[in-house]
C-alpha cells in the first residue's frame, strides 16, 4: 500500500504566498488613470492691470481692516470672530475632521481585545455534544485575549489615513475661507452704514436749503412779488427730502441689525454701533510675487488643493483593494464547562490565525471603484484650476476697478464744484429776483445728484480695498499644501 505524504507547514506558507503573488500578478486596473492636470499659476498671463499695480507692499495681514483706522470696526471684527455662529459651525467641521483620523489611524495599528462570557445551556441528547454533557443543564465558561494586526502590505490603510490627515487640512482652509467671507461682509456693511450716514448729511443740507428757499417764496409772496402757485411749488419738494431722510433712518437701522447679527449678538447690540470714521490713507496696490504666492495665500485655493490631495490618497486606496490582505490573528484564554475549572491548566486555549485574503472574481467592481475615484479626483483638480483662475480674475477686476474709480473721482469733484457754483448763483438770482423758483430747485436737484455720486465714489473706493483683500487672502494663516502624489498622475 502507498501512503501520500502531507506536506510540512512551511511548505504550505510558500505554497499560499507564491499563489498570492501570481494571482497579483494578475490584477487588472484597466489601465484607468486620472485625465486632470493641475494648472501651473505662473503660466497664467497676469494682465497689463496686474503689472502696472506691483509696489513695494507686503502681503496683508491678519487684521487687514485695521488699515481703515476705525476703533469701533475692530471691536465688531473681534466680537464677530469670537461669536458668529457660522464661523463656529467651520471650526466644528475641522473637530470633526479630526475626529475620524482616529478611526483611520485605528486600522494601522494593531489591535486587542479581552472577552468573557458565561452562559448556562441544556445540551441536547441526541446533538453533537457527547456524553456524558448530552441531555444535561451544563456551565459554559470562556476567558479570552486576542490580538490582530492587518500587515497592510500594499499601504491601502496608510492612504486612507493620509487622506483623512488631508481633509483636516481642507476642513481648515474652508474655514478660514468663512472666516475671510465674514470678516469682508461685516467690513463692506460697515462701509455701507458710514455711506448712509454721508448722504444723510446731504439729504439735511438739502432740506435745509429748500425751507430757505421757501421762506424767501413766502417774503416774495408777501410783498407781492410772488404768487401761491411759486409758494406750492417750493412746498412741494419739501416732503420728498424729508421722505428720503426717513429711508436713510431705516436703512441706517437695518444695518446695525445685520452688523449685530453677523457678530452673533441680537438686534439690541446693534443699536449701540454710532457713526463709522472710517480713513484709507495709502494708494491700492499690489505685492510683487503674483501670481506665484497668490497661490499659497487664499484659502479656497489652499482648500481645493488639500481637497486634490486627499483624492490622491484615495486612488491609492482603491489601487490597494486589487492586491491581497494578510491579517495576523493570536488568541489565547480559558474555557471550561465548569466555572470552577475555568481558570485551571487543561482549561486552556491558544491559537494563531493568519488570514488572507484575495479578490479574485470582484474585478468590475474593484475597477468601478477605481473609476469613480480617478473621476472625483480628476474633478477636485479642475475645481482646483479654476478657483486659480477666478483667484487671478478677482484681483484683476479689485485693481481695474481702483483705477477706474481714481478717474472718476476726479470727474466726480468736478462736476460737484460745478453743481455748487450753480446752486449758490441759483439761489442769488432768486434772492434778488433776477429767477423763478424753478431754476433754483433745479439747482438744488443737480448739487444734490453729484454730492450723493461723491459719496458713492467714496463708499466704492473703501469696498475695493476690501475685494482687493479678499482677493489676495485676506492675510489668514494656511498650512503649507504640497504637490499631489505622482502615484496619482501615472
């Protein structure tokens, strides 16, 4: 008789691992590849408004709206920064960003557990169970200590860690990109209640002019130089700039409400806020190192390209699921049908389990998720080009606009020295009787137009400062962002 011989344990370890490195061999990632490529800003031709606004300046800093030199602004930015709800919400966000690169840093390491359990049972008599426990009531007792440790030969935990390490770094850009969005709103509505109470000004000098105006009509009128119809008529405009008065009342009201509120405080708080005294003192203008730097300076840049990484890391997740797992597992306890007995020398158990395993009929699916990774990944990449390219276009436009607005400033004081003249001469003629009524209201019509456009030019010229800020990074601290992993271009 011929006995075949079993193989050694040894031999059956070479065995399972030259199969495994055969069957990886085998594994098919349909040659699916990212398409993306990440846009390079200092390719991007800057413009003729760019070039010309370069000057000696640094980048601005944290508290950029200091340059406004408005006491009253800084406090809502600091009250607004440590209450804003939404800006809490971001921060909440990175917690718990944070929070889940435990869960991927768990599956790196390895792993214990202790177990006990005790339970009574009848056996059945006629069941597996031999004599003499079948058709009794017997004591299962179990103690048990295991440990496991996944080998992560091809990495596929160390990426998902490194992404979930990225998308802290994301969560973190993001909300400083809330943080600058809130800082440039309360600034511009600020800006917006300093230009109300300007034309409220105006809108008072005018009123005040018109009850001269009417006041002269009724001395006019009285010595008979005057009819009731010239008299009506000056009324007549009266109610219409008190009418215009009253709506610069409410929209004055209106935003200290939404200052108050985007300082996370209730309407009360914004009935304190008094007349902004706002000052910008020095020309717009550009740092040297654009568009290179603007790159590492705004956070939705800074948050699509962490976003860029962490898809990286995810390919190689899904390039990782092609290969075999090898998961190491060693126990030991106790277990005894006796609670007695549990904890004696023949009660004992050990044992040692490798696992492998290896997907071998999973292939579309694995090469599905393959796909859909490259294609979020190819996607981040081009949301990342264009938030560079939108980057670029905002300064661009902060700085054509700065340009334009110095011309017609310029154009603006004139046509108001203009308007004044003739406003002045208006009410002279009418004085000594040399004009009606209407010429002199229609001057005043006129003086008040181009003292509201002064106004506006003002307001615009503070709100551009303030686009210019946003659109080079508001001067926020971001986490330095590195080029992706070339595992993710091949």
């Amino acid at each position: 008789m011929t006995y075949l011989r079993t193989p050694s344990r040894p031999l059956k370890t070479i065995a399972a691992a030259a199969l495994v490195l055969v069957l990886t061999a085998c594994a098919d990632m349909g040659h699916i590849t990212p398409q993306a490529k990440l846009l390079d800003a200092n390719t991007l031709a800057a413009g003729s408004a760019i070039a010309a606004a370069h000057g000696p300046i640094e980048w601005p800093t944290e508290q950029w709206w200091s340059a406004l030199h408005d006491p009253q602004l800084d406090q809502l930015l600091a009250t607004a920064l440590a209450g804003n709800p939404n800006l809490h919400v971001a921060e909440a966000r990175v917690r718990q960003a944070r929070a889940i690169t435990g869960v991927a840093e768990e599956a790196t390491r390895p792993k214990a557990e202790l177990g006990a359990s005790v339970n009574r049972e009848k056996y059945a008599a006629y069941g597996s169970v031999p004599p003499p426990l079948n058709g009794t009531w017997q004591w299962r007792t179990e103690l048990t200590a295991s440990a496991s440790y996944d080998l992560d030969l091809w990495g596929r935990n160390r990426s998902a860690l490194a992404a979930a390490l990225d998308d802290v770094q994301m969560a973190s850009a993001e909300s400083q990109v809330v943080r600058l969005s809130l800082e440039t709103a309360i600034v511009r509505s600020y800006i917006e209640l300093s230009q109300q109470y300007h034309t409220q000004d105006i809108i008072r000098d005018t009123l005040q002019q018109r009850e001269r105006i009417l006041a002269i009509t009724r001395q006019r009128q009285t010595a008979g130089l005057g009819t009731e119809f010239d008299v009506t008529l000056v009324e007549t405009a009266l109610p219409a700039a008190k009418r215009e008065l009253e709506q610069s009342e409410e929209e004055i009201a209106l935003l200290r409400n939404q200052l108050a509120a985007l300082s996370g405080k209730g309407p009360g708080a914004g009935e304190s806020i008094t007349r902004p005294s706002l000052v910008l003192d020095h020309p717009l203008s550009l740092p040297s190192a654009l568009p290179a730097e603007l790159v590492g300076r705004r956070p939705d840049i800074a948050a699509q390209r962490w976003r860029v990484e962490a898809e990286a890391k995810r390919i190689d997740v899904a390039k990782a699921a092609f290969y075999p797992n090898i998961n190491l597992l060693l126990y030991t306890g106790f277990e005894s049908f006796s609670i007695t007995h549990v904890l004696d020398t023949n009660a004992q158990t050990h044992g040692f389990d490798p696992a492998i395993s290896l997907p071998i009929f999973a292939g579309g699916r694995l090469r599905g998720q393959l796909g859909s990774q490259t294609a979020q990944y190819d996607g981040a990449v081009e949301q990342y080009n264009a938030t560079v390219v939108r980057a670029l276009q905002d300064v661009a436009d902060a700085i054509t606009r700065a340009r334009s607005l110095q011309q017609q400033d310029v154009l603006t004081q004139q046509s108001l020295a203009l308007a004044q003249r003739a406003q002045m001469l208006a009410e002279k003629a009418y004085r000594a009787g040399m004009t009606d009524s209407i010429n002199a209201i229609n001057a005043q019509v006129t003086l008040l137009r181009e003292q509201q456009q002064t106004v506006q030019i003002d307001a615009r010229k503070l709100d551009v400062y303030v686009s210019l800020m946003a659109a080079l990074g508001g001067g926020v601290a971001l986490p330095p962002a590195v080029a992706p992993q070339a595992s993710a271009q091949n």
